[in-house]
C-alpha cells in the first residue's frame, strides 16, 4: 500500500495513492465500523411511535449463537479473495442472461438468513402444537435457496414451495421440498396451516393481489407470516415496466415504527386479517469484497383470521 501519513486536525489520516490500495483501506473502515455495531439495534424499536394496541403485540428477540455462527461464518468467507473475484467477474458475464437469484443459487452465494430456530420458536408460540396434525402444512412463498424454510419445516409434515428461478427451484427439489408453480399456487384444493412469505412482497408484481389470495388459503386456524424491509422499496427483478410493480404499496409515516403501524391498518386489517405478533429481526446476506455482510431492517408480521 502506498501511503503517508500526515497531521491533520491533530490526528494522523493516511494518504494513499492507487485505486487498489484505496479500496482495500475503504474496505477496512468499514469493516470496523461493521464490528463495532451494537447489534442489540437490530431487535429494537420505539415504541412511542405506534400506538398502545399495536406496541403491546411487539415481542423483542436477541442476537443469539445462530446469529452468531451465521455472521462469523461470513467473516470466514470475506478471506476467500480469489472466490470472491470469481463470483464478481462470473456474476458479470452471466448477468446477460440470468438473474441476479439465479447467478446467486449457480454459485452457491448470497445465503439470507432472517431469523433462527429460537428466534422462530419464541416468536410464534404456537408453532409446537403444529406437528401433530397428520394433514399439517407449510407453504413457503418465494423461497429461495430454502435455508430460511428449513428453520420452519420440521414442524409441519408437508413442506410447498414457490420459487421463480430454476436454479433455487432445483436446490428445493434436493430439500424433498414439493414446488408450486409462482404464478398458480392458489389454484387447487390445497390450504395450509402457515403460509410465510418472507421479504417478497417488496419484489413481486401484485403484492396486494398476493396478501388476499393467502388469506384465502390458510385453514381456518391458520396463521400467515410475513417480512418486511422497511423503508420500503417496491423492485420486481423480471419486469418490462422498469422494475416497477402492476400494484403499489404505500407507506404513511416517517419511521419504520411508524411504517409498520401503516401497514398493519391499511393492508394487513382490511384484508379480515389480524395482527397476533410482529417483531424486527435484520436481515443477513453473505457479503461479497465490498463488505463481509450485509443486512436490512426487516419486520415480521403473525396473522390469523380475524374470524378465529
């Protein structure tokens, strides 16, 4: 690295000479900063922006040794620098023609996680129960490479899944995970005891259309479960409008508390749903040479029918 330091304001700040060697001092800042974060910020909101009906259904969660391992893991895999090259000169190439899930599930990269087995435990009570029904149901919507579908699966006895990509359709095939067409899921006689669809409705075409046709599916004591980014940006990833959905979601407010408390009253109530739970979770992806992860503020909503 080529480098001076000099006095600046009473502090030594390097100079440093070559796009190279300024990446990787960029990289190394950042990477400083990223330890040193409070990670306890992931789990917590204010709850003086919602109000007192909402606020009391928030149950908070904690960073545990799942978390852990998952983070330290990409800390492992932020070292693999030659893999890393690999993946961005390959993502290049294969970006003509295939989307960025799919390029993602061909090399084996980008895994997400949302939550974990405890978090998932703590967070719906319920779940326990589940198993014993012999005709007990799972369906997953959108889901990915299915990591985060193997932290809800083993409770239920029949595991469904949607997916747009074949390449993460194929790695669900090798989970013994039964597909569902993405575009057709809703139209057989099939109901489910949960149907999750975690961080989707931000990326699909009709995500309005989406939550009423789940409400539609879920046996009577039922429950859905879905996550959401917040602050919200709508992107469909296959699109010729732009990227842009046929259905949009909008959002009031100037805070993720605030955007939460609007999308529990003007989507989630007048589509005869009910707020059981919501809690705010980040959500993790494997990092790339930028960044050893990356994460977003998501929020989990648990619903039932108003009518149960």
């Amino acid at each position: 690295m080529d480098c001076k330091l000099v006095h600046c304001n009473n502090q030594q700040r390097p100079i440093i000479r070559g796009s190279l060697a300024r990446s990787v001092y960029e990289r190394m800042l950042r990477e400083e900063q990223l330890r040193n974060f409070d990670t306890s910020k992931w789990y917590k909101i204010d709850n003086n922006q919602v109000n007192d009906s909402i606020s009391s259904k928030f149950i908070e969660l904690n960073y545990d040794s799942e978390t852990d391992t998952f983070i330290k893991t990409c800390y492992q895999k932020s070292d693999w620098l030659f893999t890393h090259i690999f993946n961005a000169l390959a993502q290049t190439v294969l970006g003509l023609f295939m989307t960025s899930t799919s390029i993602n599930g061909l090399l084996k990269r980008g895994s997400m996680f949302v939550f974990s087995n405890s978090q998932f435990n703590l967070f719906y009570d319920e779940i326990g129960t589940i198993k014993s029904d012999s005709d007990s149901s799972l369906l997953d919507i959108g889901s990915g490479d299915g990591r985060v579908t193997s932290v809800m699966s083993k409770y239920f006895n029949k595991t469904y899944c949607t997916e747009v990509s074949p390449v993460m359709k194929r790695l669900l095939v090798k989970r013994d995970y039964e597909i569902l067409d993405a575009d057709k899921w809703y139209e057989n006689d099939l109901s489910f005891n949960l149907i999750s669809c975690l961080n989707v409705l931000d990326r699909c075409d009709r995500p309005l259309t989406m939550i009423k046709k789940m409400r539609q599916k879920i046996k009577p004591n039922g429950r859905i479960l879905l996550a959401l980014v917040l602050p919200l940006n709508q992107y469909v990833e296959s699109s010729a409008n732009g990227h842009k959905p046929s259905e949009s979601i909008t959002l009031t407010g100037n805070s993720l508390e605030q955007h939460a408390q609007s999308f529990i009253q003007d989507y989630i109530e007048p589509n005869d749903l009910e707020l059981i739970a919501w809690t705010k979770v980040p959500y993790l992806c494997e990092g790339d040479l930028e960044l050893s992860y990356y994460w977003l503020n998501d929020v989990l909503f648990l619903l039932k029918p108003k009518s149960s």
